[in-house]
C-alpha cells in the first residue's frame, strides 16, 4: 500500500508526495519515529463513525486501511466518517480521492500538516497547509477530484524559486518578522500566506478542526515537522467522509447529471487566451494516461536516494525499463 | 422559522440576508413561485441518510425542517447527511450553523445559488456564489463558524460601490465581455471571480456537486434567480453533513481541545497594525450580543417595505421599540 500510494502520487504527476519522500520516510523508519508495522485501532464505533488510532504508522497505510474500513459501513448507513490520529504525513489526498471514486463512492478528505501559515492577521506559524478534497465517480473516465490547499501557493513553488534563484511574488509569504518578502529565503523561514486572506484561514481551520482536533491528533504548532524533527512523532489527524450516492440519487442519474454539467462547463465561453476550460481532476487523469504508457519521470537525485538506500539497506536494486 | 431566520441573520450582522429580503420573498409567494406551505417529502432515506423534495417552499423553513430530521439521525449514527431539491434562496448559512452548535453537534453546510461566477478560463455565469459554512461548538460563548461563498468577494460589495459610484478593485470581477472590469455596472453585467482563481472555482464545483447534482435540483445556470426571475421557481440544492462529536471524541475532551486551539490562535503574535485576531464567528457572536442589547438596525427603505407590504396584505403594522 504504501508504495502504491507514493507511485499513485507520481503517475498523476504528484511528484512532491511520490517517489522523492521516500527517503524522508525510510529515515523516519530506521530512526524509530515511524512504525511501519502498527496496528490501526478502532477507539469508537459508532453507527457510520469511526474514531481511529494508526499507532504512529505510515500515514500512507494506515489512511488507506481506514478508507477500506468506511466502505462498508457507508454501504449501509449512507454515509460514514472516519478519524485517524497519530498518524504521519499521508502523501497526496489525490490517492484515497481516485480509491474512492474507483469504487463509486463521493470522498470528502481532509488532514493536519506541520505548521506553515499563520491566523490572518497573524505571522507565526500554526496551521498547516491543511488541504481539502472531495471526489466524485462520472462516466467520464475519470473522477472530478477537488484537491487544493488552503495556502496562497503550495511550498513547493518557493522551494523551486530558492533553487532557481528567482523572486517570490508580494503575497505569496511573510518573513520571520512578519513583512511581506519576495525572498523565497527568507519566506521558507516565515510563513506562507492563506489563500484569500481571511477566508483561507477559515477553511484552515475547519480542516484543523475535523483532522486534529476532532480526531485527538496533535493541533497547529504541536504536530512534528517531517524533515525538522527527526527525534518525534509527527502526531498527524485525517479526517474523511464517504457518501454512497444510491443513499441520495440513482447512480446512473448521477453519473448523468454530473457528465451534463461536465460538458456545460468544458463548453463554456473561454476568455482571451484560454485555449480549454478545464475541470478539477482531468490533468491528474492525463498525467496518469501519459505515464502509464510512456513511464513516470524519477529524477536523478530520487534515483540515486534509492541506491544509497538499496545498498543502506542490502536489498538488491533492480528496476526495468529505466529510461534517460 | 422563516422570520426567526431573517432576524437572526440581522441580529448576526449578516443585514444582507435579513428583513432587507422579506420584500422579495413575499413578492415571490405572491406571484406563486414559492409556496410557503409546502411539505418536507422524504424521497430516500437510508441509514444516515435523507433524500429530500422541498416542494418549492421557503429555503429557510424546509432547510430548518431538514436539519430538525437530522439530529436524531446523528444522534443514532453519529454522522448523518442530508440533500434537499426543489428549494429556494434560504438565507444566511449562519442560522443552520447556529443551531446545530446550540444542540452540540458540528455542522457542515452548502447550497447553491444563482449563477454569479464562471469556471476559471470562462466568463459566463455557471456557479452561483456557493457557500461553505461549518460551525463547532466550544465553551467560549460562541461557536466557531466557519462561513464563505467561494467568490472573490460578495455581489453585495460590487452593489455598494455602484451606488457610492465608487470604482472595484481589479480581480473582483469580468465585464460581459470576459474583460477585467473596475466598473461596478459592468461587474454585475458580467461575472464575479472565483476566489483564488482555480481554487475557488474547484470548490465552486464541490459545492455545485453536492448541493445541485446529488441533491437532484437545477444545476449551474438552470437556477433560477430570485429577483431577474419573477416566473419561475429556483429550484435550489442544499446539503447537509452533521456530525455528533461525541462518537469520535468525548465531547467535554472535544471542547477544552478546541479552547486550547482558540486561546492559542488569539495570543499568536499579530502582524504590524493589527489589534487583535479573531476566529471564524466571533464577530458574529460579537454582533449577536449587541443587537440583542440595544436593538437590530433596519434600515429606512427595509421599514417602509414593510409598511407597504402591511398594507397590501391588511395586516397591522406594529412593531415596538424602533429607533432612529
């Protein structure tokens, strides 16, 4: 599962949750703050809800493993939640979104990360980038999947604008003093801004809300930092909701439905410049056509972490088809 | 419950969806498109789960009904959700928000609305201005409510600088043409944009998913609107998603958990300029407790509304206690 998940991330060109964290994790592993083997356990039942504990497990496995446990009791009550605590940094939402979907369910997703943005108004860090998801089956071949963070720009693009040695648009983070910086240097010691403003931190902290305080997770500043604190858990919380669609419509209906606003949409009037309207969810499923049948791009550097860890590790590293 | 609503939404501060909209619903029943005595029909009901059919009744009224229906079922299930067609405009997300907290429970909440925004590339109204809103309760005095159209900002805003004759920022909105306006005419010929562009428009379309497509009402632009369409119902989705606490989490552990987060928020350091940070809802809550002491404000037009529609329906106009 847990490879799965990180190759999932990489077919649908998720780079930053797939392959390139797997050395981060294995490290968590040999350094014991990670339990690859932990049990999931089930701290209440309640009708269609679960309250959760992975044991400090991979993120990765045990959110899997409770989204396999919420499908059948959505079949019966309609409807069933899910929170995890102690759990890790659970790679892309974008994997449990097509899991869902794949199996005719709608998912609503949402998870705590290490501190990265402050209240508006604020500049210390407290919540993370905390993203919301939501997936639904269509008859299009692929699901619409929402998939955003509620940062102004996911940290990635400053870490790509350090590397490149490139200025941060005003906006996008403040400094460790809490001044608008357009150096992405010292915006990675800062903070990242909230999408709009105040309405960002709203949906933040609904997030913070359902994935770490409902669920009993560590809060804001409490959850570990994955790369910075080596020596810790990360006490990270999930929270999901899943919705079996025969409980509200016909699925065919649905599907009917959701397709004809699909073609409204994709065939709406395009402004200057815009060559297609695009819905949420079909780049990451042309990404994943593309890679199934050319390859996933690895960089050199993941590629090489994983001889350095092959040989840490004495397993064999033996891959076909490895392109340029 | 319908007046209980309009006031609740002014005691609030939210005067938008207040007693300043009684005229139009009224003129709506009037012409026939709203019946005020329509029933609840339950159309599935599964689980935790309710399908339901408005009868083109007032929004407020069958969406207080259907959360009425919902609390015994969360109650037994610990989770339990709810679509309703065939609605109308029903007020301020707020009133549900508060409600549900009164009684314990975290709510989430959206509905759809006249088509107001286009999908990002586009420039005709599809999605109305689609709110989210989730409420929880904490032993603060007031819940933290969660509550925002995912457009870049209200209609409400682009209206007031039209009659201050005042120009709107760009980005605020496109003119019919799909151009970037600063022209408030103009911007509500045209469109309103999605708050952080894609973002916005990614859950623009959650919201339109749940509300409109599984609930089995109109979708996007067959929407009806509630001032332009004086001949036809809306035909409005909601959706409902209501979690009891106490099946995840003992709702006391629940409660000093989210205070700690509050109190943790409100003491972070504040940027330049800013004298204090607050949480989603205690504005409102702040609001709430002076409207309560010294009286909600009507605005001079919204009382000779009233008067006029008392004397077209021969009813007494009475009110206590009015003030400049």
């Amino acid at each position: 599962m847990f490879a799965e998940a990180l190759v999932d991330a990489d077919v649908h060109g998720t780079a930053t949750h797939g392959l390139t964290r797997l050395s981060i994790y294995l490290e968590r592993i040999q350094r014991g703050v990670i339990v690859p083997d932990a049990a999931l356990t089930v701290l209440r039942k309640t009708g269609g809800v679960l309250a959760l504990d992975a044991g400090n497990g991979l993120g990765q496995v045990q959110a899997r493993r409770a989204l396999d446990m919420l499908i059948p009791l959505a079949r019966e009550n309609g409807v069933a939640a899910a929170t995890v605590r102690n759990s890790q940094h659970f790679g892309a939402v974008s994997y449990y979104c097509n899991l869902a979907a794949q199996q005719g369910f709608i998912l609503m997703a949402m998870t705590g990360c290490e501190p990265a943005m402050a209240p508006e108004g604020g500049y210390e860090p407290f919540f993370g980038t905390n993203p919301i998801a939501a997936s639904f089956p269509t008859g299009k071949g692929y699901p619409v999947k929402v998939d955003l963070s509620t940062s102004m720009v996911a940290r990635g693009n400053i870490i790509a604008a350090q590397k490149k040695k490139a200025l941060i648009p005003l906006g996008w983070a403040l400094d460790p003093a809490g001044q608008p910086t357009t150096d992405p240097s010292q915006a990675l010691l800062g903070t990242v801004l909230t999408m709009a403003g105040h309405k960002g931190y709203a949906l933040a902290l609904m997030v913070e809300m359902f994935s770490s305080v409902l669920s009993g997770a560590a809060v804001g500043p409490a959850i570990g930092s994955m790369y910075k604190n080596l020596d810790r858990k990360q006490d990270v919380g999930h929270f999901f909701c899943l919705f079996d669609i025969a409980a509200f419509l016909d699925p065919a209906e649905f599907e009917t439905r959701a397709d004809a606003m699909i073609d409204a949409i994709k065939g709406s009037r395009k402004r200057e410049g815009v060559e297609e309207i695009l819905v949420p969810g079909e780049r990451s499923a042309r990404n994943a056509a593309k890679n199934e049948a050319v390859g996933v791009p690895v960089s050199a550097e993941t590629l090489s972490e994983m001889k350095q860890w092959c040989a840490r590790l004495h397993v064999p590293f033996a891959l076909s088809g490895i392109g340029a």
